[in-house]
C-alpha cells in the first residue's frame, strides 16, 4: 500500500498534470476564439470553406 506521503506526492503531481492541461486547452481555446472573431469581424472566410453566394 502506497504511503501518505507517497500519495500526497501522487496528487500534487496530478494536480500540477491537471493544471498545465487546463492553461494549454483555455490558451488554444482562446487563441481559436479570437481568431474567429476576427475573420468574423473582417468578413473573411476560413479556408477551405465555399463562398456563401458565390
């Protein structure tokens, strides 16, 4: 059986995995956002995707 402070360094390390996932995922999120909204705000389209009315 795994000691206390064996296990007390398994969640700090599992928080800290958890942690540096959450600021990756919120960044790409945030980056992916912003950059929609400005090709919303430019009228520009994304590529790959066909012109509407054209």
């Amino acid at each position: 059986m795994m000691s206390l402070a064996g296990l007390a360094l398994y969640l700090v390390f599992l928080g800290l995995f958890l942690y540096a996932l959450y600021w990756v995922v919120n960044r790409a999120v945030l980056h992916a956002l912003r950059t929609h909204h400005d090709e919303v705000r430019t009228g520009a389209t994304p590529s790959g995707s066909p012109r509407p009315g054209g």
